[in-house]
C-alpha cells in the first residue's frame, strides 16, 4: 500500500521531479540521478513512471557496462509487472552476455600482498588533478595555480566557507567560472545542478558538522530515502568526500554545484 504523504512533502517530490527530470534528459548515463527520480516517482504512486525510470537506468547500466546492475533494475520491472515481456528477454540477454564475459576476462589469482600500508601519504585534496587541468591544459601558470589554490587547515573550522579553486581563478580574471566548471564536469563526469530553484532545508544541512562544510564548502542539500545529496566545486577532493560520507553514515550522491551557490547557501546556513 502507497503510504500518505503530506501536502508539503508532496511539493517537494514533485519539485524533485521537475529538478531530476532536466538533469537526466540532459545527463541520461547519470543512473544515480535516475534512481533519485525513481525514489520521487515511488512516493509520489506514479507506478507508470517508475517503470519507465526503471527502463532508463537499466539502459544507462548496459551503456556503461554495468550488466549485474541493469538485470537488477529490470527484475525490479518484473516485480512490479511480471508478465512485462521486454524485461524478461533482457534479463536472459544480458544473464547470457555476463556469463560470456565472466568466463573470457577470469582474472589470474593474485598472490599475497606481504607488508604494511602507507599511511603517511600525502592526503588527496585534489590539488594534483586540478593542476594537471589547468595548468598543464594552458589556461594558468603554475604560479599562479599556487598563488591560487585554497590552503586550507584540514583541522580548522573557518567563520565562513573556504572559497573554492574556481571561484578563486574567476575573483582573479584567471578563467571564468563557466568554462573552469565545464572542464571540471567533463573530466570528473560529476552531475552538474544548479542551486536557483532548489527549495533547501538550511535545518538539515546544520545537522551536519560545521567544519566539514565550511572547510571545504560541500552543501549537504538534500536526502532522498537512504541517500543524502551533497555540492561540491571540487570533485577531486577525496578528503573532503571521506569526511563528509563518514559524517552522513548512509550512501553519499555527489553533484557539481556553482561556486557562488555553495557560498552564499552556506553563509546563511551557518552564520
């Protein structure tokens, strides 16, 4: 039985749609998004439309190679309509061409690993791929990439969010913030969303630890069944995701949010 949701609930999934919708038509590999829709779709009762969801993401697997995935989404059209016979004949198509593949790439076994585990490397704050994108790429030199790029104390809680790298490059005429985002999301393949028309529960975000996002401007935005949504302006940035994930206890769904949108919703969040 589809359990009741009240009417201001309500007008959140359906903005959630509207949001999710652009994204996907614009982004259709980006199965993390559909599965955001198909939750919305879920708790609205729209059954036609979860199917119809269902059907993207177990394409958008196939595409990317993922085919444990995509039979799963379709058993879950199976479910839902058992008689559905597209669903049926791509469950033993794709069954078939996974046990295929298994057999020809069965991997040598590895043999032991002996030793310990580096734990004095250097923290990943994506500063290395960053580089190599702007300045290896040509658009800054390499002194002005280090006059640029945010030094930030891993262990301190600023007043106010750390400006991001490219926020950072725009403040100084370096590259606008429009192609710096576009190089960013081409080579990180992060979803991008803007924040303009996105109804944000500041209560939810100051759940979350202050220093985490502050120190690295993540926006914890919004959470979706077991799912919580989180901006970034760096994608890179493996210290900031492990705080931010170990901090949310629950899958973490990472977009590329504009610079400008992160400051000014954290600003007023954490004032």
């Amino acid at each position: 039985m589809q359990a009741k949701i009240h009417s201001g609930e309500e007008a959140q999934l359906k903005q959630t749609v509207e949001m999710f919708e652009v994204i996907t038509q614009t982004q259709p590999l980006d199965y993390q998004s559909l599965d955001i829709l198909k939750e919305a779709y879920l708790k609205l009762g729209m059954g036609d439309e979860v199917v119809a969801t269902c059907r993207r993401i177990a394409n958008a697997y196939v595409q990317l190679g993922q085919l444990s995935s995509a039979i799963m989404e379709y058993e879950t059209i199976l479910q839902r309509i058992p008689d559905d016979i597209e669903a049926g004949a791509a469950i033993k198509q794709l069954s078939s061409r996974a046990e295929r593949l298994n057999k020809s790439n069965a991997p040598e076994p590895e043999p032991a690993k002996v030793g310990k585990t580096n734990l004095s490397a250097e923290p990943d704050d994506g500063k290395a791929i960053m580089r190599k994108l702007f300045v290896e790429g040509k658009l800054i030199t390499d002194t002005d990439f280090e006059a640029t790029w945010p030094k930030v104390n891993p262990h301190d809680t600023p007043l106010k969010p750390n400006e991001p790298f490219i926020h950072l490059l725009a403040e100084k005429d370096l590259v606008p913030v429009d192609k710096a985002m576009r190089m960013v999301s081409d080579r990180s393949r992060m979803p991008y969303i803007p924040m303009g028309r996105y109804e944000l529960d500041i209560e939810m975000m100051r759940t979350f630890p202050r220093g985490t996002c502050l120190r690295w401007c993540l926006l914890p935005f919004d959470r979706m069944s077991k799912s919580l949504l989180v901006g970034t302006a760096n994608p890179f940035n493996k210290i900031a995701m492990a705080e931010m994930e170990q901090a949310a206890k629950c899958r973490v769904i990472w977009y590329l949010v504009p610079p400008m949108d992160l400051l000014k919703i954290l600003a007023k969040a954490f004032r």
